[in-house]
C-alpha cells in the first residue's frame, strides 16, 4: 500500500520514576517523529495524502502541546512544582513507547479513514513504533 511520511521535531524532557537506571532522573530528548500516511492514491490529486496536510493537523498538535513540554506520570511529585502549561500528564510512565501512542491516539481523528504510523526517535540510534 502506498505511503507519505513526514518527519517533524520536538523538543521534551521526562522521567521514569520506577526506572531502576539513570532514567529515573528528569532528562531532556529531541525527539524526532516520523509520521507515516498508508492509503490508497487519490485519482484527482495523484495522491495519499498532501505534506502539508500533515503539517497542518499532527504538526500542529504536537508543535502547540507536546513540544518543550515535561512529561510526568500521574503520581509524580515534581508536578506540583512545573508550571501546568509546561506539562504533559500520562496515566502511564513517560516512556517512548507511551508518547509514540499518545501521539497516534490524538492524530488519529485529524486524519480519518487513514491507516497511521508512526516512529519516535528518542535519540540518533534509538526509536519505537506504533500504529492504527
């Protein structure tokens, strides 16, 4: 099946509070999200799905609301202590894996009827993925 892919950036620290290394303390990533649109080409416009389109919805969302944001896990004690604006609350642990779903969860009604992935690069030789 046909694909687009679009690769947006972010900047974001965290913490894993049971973590048995040095995850447990707070840290920061430049996380890089590769966004992949799976469809069917589109007669008219020769296409899956327009860059932009990406851009505009999923880049957005994580441009206003995950980018230079904390992201804490329910439970945490350092939430009381950064600004709520500056912070990402999870039910779970703050891990890649929960933000790579948290991302796919919030973009999946900005562009329906699309199969969805998506890949999170924590650093330069590490990633998670998931999908719809």
């Amino acid at each position: 099946m046909p694909s687009v892919t679009k690769i947006m950036r972010f900047e974001y620290g965290h913490r894993i509070l049971n973590h048995p290394g040095k995850c447990k303390r707070l840290h920061g990533h430049s996380g890089k999200v590769e966004f992949t649109v799976f469809g069917e080409i589109n007669k008219e416009t020769g296409m899956v799905i327009d860059f932009g389109d990406i851009g505009s919805s999923v880049g957005e969302f994580i441009k206003h609301n995950l980018d230079h944001r904390t992201f804490l896990q329910i439970g945490d004690p350092l939430i009381e202590s950064v600004p709520e604006d500056d912070t990402v609350i999870m039910e779970g642990p703050p891990t890649a894996e929960n933000i790579s779903k948290l991302i796919l969860d919030h973009s999946t009604p900005l562009i329906p009827d699309k199969y969805l992935g998506i890949k999170l690069w924590e650093t330069e030789d590490s990633y998670t993925e998931c999908s719809t």
